[in-house]
C-alpha cells in the first residue's frame, strides 16, 4: 500500500482525521487571500472597461472575460489535480491569476483595452481556483460531513472578499502615487493576494488531500474486494454530476448577471465607488459567510431542499432588485445579499451532490468540467447583462435573472420524482 501513496501523505494515512485538519487549516489561509484577489478584481472591472471604452453596452465584458477565462482554467486544475495532486493544481491557478492581475494594471498604464481583455482572460484562473478549491476540503472528509467540510473552504474566502472591495478607493489613491490610473489600484492587492495564495499552497498543503483520499479507498478496496465496483460507481456519479451541476449553472448565471451590473447602475446613479464596494462586500460576504450553515443544513436536510431554497431566494433578490430605488444603498445592499446567499444555497447543494456521488478515479477531472460549464454560464451571464442594461434597464435585467432562478423548482422536482 505504501508504494501506491505520494511521497508525503503515507505517514499520515492511518490518521485520515489528523490530516483533514491540516489541510482545512491551510486551505483556509490561502482562500482569506484568495478571496481578497477575486473580490477587488470584481468591484472595478466593468467601472475600468466603461472607462477605457466610453460605453455601458460592453461593460459586462470584463466579468464575461475572466468567467471565461476560469472555464480554460477549471480545465487545466482540474487535470492537473487529476494527474499530480491538488497542490500543484490550486497553486498553478492562484499564480496565472495574478499574471492576470499584473497585465490588468500594465493595459491600464498604456490604455489598451485589447490588452485589457486578454488580461482579465488570464486573471478568470483566480476564481476558478477559489472554486475548486472547495473541492480539496471534502476529500478526505467523511461522507456525512463532506457539506461541513466544503463549507469551512468557502467561507474562507469572506474575510478576504469583504476586505477586498473595501480597499477600492485606498487602493485607487495608492496606485494613483505609483502614475497608475486609479482604477488599476485593486488590482495591485489582487496579484500580491493571488502570489501569496499559491505560496502557502505549494509549502503547506501536505499531505495532498486527494492523493491521500486516493491511498485510502485502495487500502478499503483491498480490505473489502466486495465493495461496489468502478461501473457502479460511475452510474451513479453520472446523474449526480448533471443535478449538481444544473444546480450551480443557473445560481452562477443569475448571480453574475445581476451582480456585474450593479456597481455600473449605481455609478450612473451618482454614486461613488466606496458606496458600489460597500455593497459588493456585503453580497461577497453573503455569497461566503453563511456557509457552515449551509453545509450543516445540506449534511442535515439533503441536497434537494436547499437547493430548492436556492431559487427561492435567487427571486426574492431579483424582485427586491428590480424594485428598489436608484438612491437606496440600503436596499441595493440588502437585495444583493440575497443574491449572495441564494449563490451560495446552490454551490454548497450542488458540489455536495457531485462530491458524494463521483468516484475518486475520476473526481477532479470531473470536477474541473462541471466548473467550466459553471463559468460559461457565469461568462454568458456577464456579457449579456450589459448588452440587456443598455437596451433596457438595470430593473428589467434583474427581474429577468430573479424569473429565470425558479427554473431550479422543476429540475429539483422531476430529480426526486425519478428517485
């Protein structure tokens, strides 16, 4: 059995529990970073595109852009996680988004919006790797605290993304002294948070929790030869790996969409950008911070009702987004953390559903191709919403996202009828 574990992790394999801690630990460290480097790169890309390009009509582009971009870059984690681990797979994501980050500021610099854009292309593989991070603290988790352990990953990430909108404006006066346009300045926190990310992955994620995960199912399977076979396994992933990632394609759709948007109607609204952070932190919060409730509440009620809950509350946010006037921080704010926790409904049910039916054989590389569906839905999200803001308005877009949520109702429905 040894000979079949990554150098590392054998010490640690008769201690699954010991070594889940470890990993959480660190998992955690490198997601408060991460989500620093997802969150100020959100707060300012469609502002820095509408001011490069003198419209409204392609300031969805940028969100559509690094949505794509992850698409690309869930691919390649994913494979390399397959392949070596997820140590090398999370670290070589965080380091191309902050390649990303650093182009981001030199096309402000030179004001090339083509360079703009292949930028923020590279700068997508930030999130794409916060995401699948999730994954990496569920493998070695057992299978009745598999929606705890994701959860503790994710909500990880809001300390760093309500942090990380905040610092805006400082660091917009920052990047100003350096001669870089003030839009430019959170990009500079997001290339040093995603370089640090990779950091504390690649010198503290051991062992390798898939890996590990891995060394452990062959030591069960060569105790119990009777266990379910691979083809078993792999029938039963297929149906969890369509739900789940249904689940997360909508939620991801309507969230990006309405959530692109806002900080761009509130600035054509004469609001500054300390207010648009505001209330981008407090949707970031919303989307991370309640995630042990989730988890607990996904290990505790099932998938199927919270991601119920998920479309629910994705049609509260819309209607209360759609409704709420232009001047009202507040309830701009409080319908944009409905959205947040309606995203999060959804991403915690899902990846769930995919982690507890996929088999290890091949768990990452199926993971990284539902990602990429998620940030193709999140790319169509963010290129539509400004195309559809410009031809109508901001309420129309998010009375459409909220409309377009309940189609989770009849997927969730026809899913336990068949069951």
């Amino acid at each position: 059995m040894t000979n079949t574990a990554p150098a590392g992790t054998t010490p640690l394999i008769s201690d699954p529990a010991r070594a889940q801690r470890r990993v959480l630990r660190v998992l955690v460290a490198s997601q408060i970073l991460s989500g620093a480097g997802l969150a100020a790169g959100v707060t300012v890309g469609a502002l820095l595109a509408q001011e490069m390009l003198g419209t409204t009509t392609l300031a969805g582009l940028p969100s559509a852009l690094f949505t794509a971009g992850s698409a690309l870059a869930a691919v390649a984690v994913g494979r390399i996680s397959q392949a070596r681990g997820r140590r090398p797979g999370l670290a070589a994501g965080y380091l191309a988004g902050a390649v990303g980050s650093a182009g981001v500021i030199l096309a402000a610099v030179l004001d090339n919006p083509v360079l703009l854009f292949l930028a923020l292309f590279v700068y997508g593989a930030g999130t794409a790797t916060n995401l699948q991070a999730r994954y990496a603290g569920a493998d070695l988790a057992a299978p009745g605290h598999r929606g705890r352990a994701l959860s503790t990953v994710l909500v990880a990430t809001t300390l760093g993304g309500v942090a990380g909108p905040n610092l805006a404006a400082p660091t917009g006066t920052f990047a100003e002294h350096l001669g870089i346009p003030n839009l430019a300045g959170p990009f500079i926190l997001s290339g040093a948070a995603y370089a640090l990310a990779a950091l504390v992955l690649v010198v503290w994620l051991r062992p390798d929790p898939l890996l590990t995960a891995r060394a452990l199912a062959e030591a069960e399977r060569a105790a119990a030869p009777t266990a379910s076979s691979d083809a078993d396994d792999a029938a039963v992933g297929r149906g969890g790996v369509v739900l789940g990632a249904l689940v997360m394609i909508l939620t991801q759709l309507v969230m990006v969409a309405i959530m692109t948007m806002t900080p761009v109607h509130m600035h054509d609204h004469g609001h500054g950008t300390a207010a648009s952070g505001l209330v981008i932190a407090i949707h970031i919060g919303a989307m991370y911070l309640p995630s042990p409730l989730t988890g607990w509440l996904v290990d505790r009620l099932g998938h199927m009702k919270i991601a119920t809950a998920s479309g629910i509350t994705l049609l509260a946010s819309g209607l209360l987004a759609a409704l709420a006037p232009a001047d009202s921080i507040a309830l701009l704010a409080l319908a944009l953390a409905l959205l947040g926790l309606g995203w999060n409904f959804g991403l915690v049910s899902g990846t769930a559903i995919i982690t507890d039916t996929v088999p290890l054989a091949t768990r990452a590389k199926t993971q990284g191709m539902v990602d990429v569906s998620i940030a193709l839905a999140g790319a169509t999200g963010g290129m539509a919403s400004g195309i559809m803001v410009a031809a109508t308005s901001y309420p129309a877009l998010a009375l459409t996202g909220g409309i377009l949520s309940l189609a989770l109702l009849p997927i969730v429905a026809a899913t336990a009828y068949r069951r």
